[in-house]
C-alpha cells in the first residue's frame, strides 16, 4: 500500500486556503453588499411610486444577478477560469430554457404585463374567459378572485394570448336589462317609474344617466331597454337592485307585467 504524502497535501492546503478564505469573505461580503442595495432600490422604487405589482419583480431580478456576478468575483479568486464558468452557466441557462420553454412564455408575459398595464391588481377584467378581480400578478401566473369567490389561476401567455377586458379601465359600466310591461301599460307611466327607482340608489351614476327606452314589441309586452352606469365593483348591486326594485313599483303603481297569453279561436261548422 503506498504511503500517503501528508506533506504534499499540507502543502497544497496551504497554498489554497488564501483563496478560499478570500473566496468565502467575497460570497459574504458581496452578499451584504447586495442585500443592501437592493432594499436601496427598493426603497428608491416607493419613493418614485413605481406600480407595487412591479417592485418584488425588480428587486428579485437585481438580486439574482449581482449574486451570480459576486460568485463569479469569488470563483476568479480561486482560481476557476472565468470564462470557463460563465460558459457553463450560459450552457446551462440554455439547456434550462430548451427545457422550460413553457415557463420562459409566462415569465416574458408576465414582464409585458408589469410593463404595459394592460390590467393592475385590483382592476375587474374577463381572462381566458374568466370574469373576476385582478388579486396578484405573480412572474408566471395571474391570479384573479371571481365574484362567487373562486381563484382562478392564470397562465400569463395564457392571460396575454387573447383578448383581454379590462372592465374597470374606463372607471364605469353600463348595466344592460330588460323589462316588459303590458300592452295596456303607459310607457310614459312605466319610464318616469323606472328613473325615479335609478335616481334613488345613489351607486347609480347620474352622469351619464339612466337610458330607458322601448327596445322590442314582442308576442305578450312591450320590452324597455334599462341601462344605467355605475363603478365596476358595483355592477351586480345594481343589477340585483334594479329587478327588484322595479318589480315592487310597478305592483305599486298597477303597471300590468305580463305573462304570455295566447288567442284561441273556435270555428265551428
């Protein structure tokens, strides 16, 4: 059995533990350092009042990379070829996102979507066919809550394929309804009814007002279009409010709402 050369190893143990050390104090010293200046851009993003959905997004990003530049700075002072080293994280970064392709759409989504604002946190927008609340914006999903409180989590490039709606953008909604009265009702009685019943719910915008107007003569009643405005978030209280509101005042003012009826002719021989 060959004897080990203790010698040669504490020799080689010697010449490196420079460098480790300093290799260590580098990862340490670089670390902090980022720490710092990433709440340094942080800070710097809030006082600039840059959108809050893309402050984590940012940070985290900066913090990645001056990380991956200090283990760089920590590998040149072992002795690692450089070079070498960013050429085997290029690889790998390639590798990688062969592998991901799926997540790298999500994630360059996401990015369009912080950037652009087609939607924010807090708007009410239709996605992939989903109507709710914007609750996060997350790098690879959009999270959105639904009016009966379901959360639905959406790819990105799933979100950004398509068209999207954007409810609240404009800041207003309009509620399309419609109500039938019958034929012998006044439609003048029947319009002054339904804006006296808008004007008294005071989520109801008045500017624009309330359109009211005959919309169809079908089989068994006349059909008023009912479309008044609103806040987004308000959408299904007025809509709600409005059918039965006007229920109990047309039974108040005895404006016949009709059901269908049908005329029977005997012919006898």
């Amino acid at each position: 059995m060959p004897e080990i050369d203790w010698e040669s190893y504490a020799k080689q143990l010697q010449d490196w533990s420079p460098k480790l050390l300093g290799a260590i104090l580098i990862i340490i010293i670089g670390f902090w350092i980022v720490g710092n200046v990433v709440k340094i851009l942080t800070k710097a993003m809030e006082r600039a009042k840059l959108d809050e959905s893309l402050r984590p997004f940012l940070g985290s990003l900066a913090s990645v990379l001056l990380k991956v530049m200090v283990l760089i700075a920590a590998a040149g002072i072992v002795g690692i070829e450089t070079t070498s080293f960013v050429a085997i994280l290029a690889s790998a970064g390639l590798a990688i996102g062969l592998a991901l392709q799926g997540s790298l759409q999500n994630f360059a989504s996401g990015v369009m979507v912080l950037f652009f604002k087609p939607y924010k946190v807090g708007d009410l927008v239709k996605l992939d066919g989903h109507v709710g609340h914007v609750l996060e914006i997350q790098i690879f999903n959009t999270i959105i809550m639904t009016p009966d409180n379901r959360k639905i989590i959406i790819p990105n490039a799933t979100a950004t394929s398509g068209s999207i709606e954007n409810i609240s953008g404009p800041g207003k909604i309009r509620v399309e309804m419609v109500f039938g009265i019958a034929y012998g009702a006044s439609i003048d009685q029947a319009r002054q009814v339904i804006q006296a019943v808008s004007d008294a719910n005071d989520k109801i915008m008045t500017d624009p007002g309330t359109d009211i107007f005959v919309n169809e003569h079908a089989a068994s009643s006349v059909n008023l279009a009912v479309r008044p405005w609103c806040h987004p978030d308000h959408y299904w209280d007025v809509y709600f409010y409005m059918h039965e509101e006007l229920k109990k005042a047309f039974d108040r003012e005895d404006i016949g709402i009709p059901y269908a009826t049908y005329d029977i002719n005997i012919i006898k021989d």
